[in-house]
C-alpha cells in the first residue's frame, strides 16, 4: 500500500473514531485524535508528490499519536472495555499501517539513490 494511501486511511479514522470518542464520552481529550488527524488528511496531498518535508512530518504526528494511544489510551480502554476499546485498537491499528507504509516508502526511496 502506498504511503499517501495509508495516510489517508489513517487519519480519516483518527477523525471519525475520536468525533465518536467525544460524542460518547463528552470528554475534550477525546478530540485530540482529532487534531492530529487534521494536519495529517492536509499533508496527504504533499506525500502522494513525495515532498519528504512533508512525509516526515507527517510520520513525526503518527509516531507521537500512535505513542500516545498506546501509552495512554489503551490502558484505560482496557480496564473500562466496551466499544472504547473498539475505537481505540481501530486507531492504533491504522496508525501501525501508515507507519509500516511510511517505512517501506523511505527504503525504497533510499534503495532507488
């Protein structure tokens, strides 16, 4: 898969679960997802023209939200469970996606040099 495509994969998830997320819980935090998914749907235009500028800081914002779900998310989730967890292994599990895309695209940019 592309990178452009699995950025795009993952932050429209990043918006649509954490809009749930808040919609459930009322809870600010929950939009935080939301704030990251944002600049990430904005720079995938930049990625598909493989502007590394671009690319770079957009796995920089998948690398510090894919952090923080896991860090600090999926704990609560797993002690509270129910469709939260739900929400909270769909994004990380797109977050891993695009990171693994991301990998793959620099080392075959780096390969083609």
């Amino acid at each position: 898969m592309k990178a452009s495509k699995a950025n795009l994969i993952n932050s429209f998830s990043l918006i649509i679960f954490g809009v749930w997320g808040y919609i459930d819980s009322s809870s600010i935090t929950a939009l935080i997802p939301v704030m990251i998914g944002g600049p990430l749907l904005v720079c995938t235009s930049g990625i598909e023209k493989n502007n590394k500028a671009i690319s770079h800081l957009a796995v920089l914002a998948t690398l510090v939200i894919l952090v923080a779900l896991i860090g600090m998310r999926l704990p609560k989730s797993l002690d509270q469970g129910g469709v939260g967890l739900f929400r909270v292994i769909a994004m990380i599990s797109t977050s891993l996606l695009a990171m693994a895309a991301f990998i793959k695209s620099f080392i075959k940019n780096r390969k083609q040099k």
